[in-house]
C-alpha cells in the first residue's frame, strides 16, 4: 500500500515509513499514542526547559515493544530535577520504563519524534 520503503543494505533489507505517505502522521499518531510515546512528549515539552529535540534509541528506535523506552533530550538548561520526579509518573502511566539521556548530539540511529529548530 505504500506506507513502507523497501533498502537493501548489504545482505540486510531495511524497512522505513514512507513519509510522502499521504496518511503518514496520521499512522505515526496512532502508534505514538498506542506505544506512550505521546505522553512522553507532552510530558516533556510542558516544564523541562529549552528542549531542542527528542529522540528514541534502542528497541523502541527499531519498532520493538521490549517495555523499556530509551529517550534522548537535546536541548538547553534541562530540569534534570524535573526529570527524575517525571519518571515515575510517565512509567506510572504508561506501564513501561523509561530511561532519560541527556545529550549534545543525536546519533544517527536515533529515532526523533520531535524537533524544535526554533530553540
């Protein structure tokens, strides 16, 4: 249907969403909202400070459900205090872990779900 591309990498085949897809962001909020990942966000942007972006690494980067969600923050003056107290309230209300890093740069094999060039 179109909503995957198809690379063949090496002797790998990888799989991505096809942005382009005109259904595209409306798939990438159902799963958000499915995965947490919406509450995550929200949660975030609302009192942490100059958040830049916000990236998944690890298995949720790679579409597996393992109930540990690894979060990179790029951004500046970060809460971190806010942070440790936030924790518990998202993993609380999403019944998964969740595991925050704060970073300088994003890896390339990060996945972001959101970007702030303004900041």
């Amino acid at each position: 249907a179109g909503y995957l591309l198809k690379v063949k990498s090496n002797n790998k085949i990888i799989y991505n969403a096809n942005k382009t897809h005109p259904l595209f962001k409306v798939l990438q909020k159902v799963i958000r909202q499915h995965l947490g990942i919406e509450q995550i966000v929200d949660s975030i942007l609302d009192n942490l400070g100059d958040v830049k972006s916000v990236a998944l690494v690890g298995d949720y980067a790679k579409g597996i459900d393992s109930g540990l969600i690894e979060v990179l923050l790029l951004g500046n003056r970060i809460n971190t205090d806010y942070l440790k107290d936030l924790i518990n309230k998202i993993e609380n209300k999403i019944t998964r872990r969740v595991s925050f890093k704060i970073v300088e740069v994003l890896p390339k094999e990060s996945l972001v779900i959101y970007n702030n060039d303004k900041i």
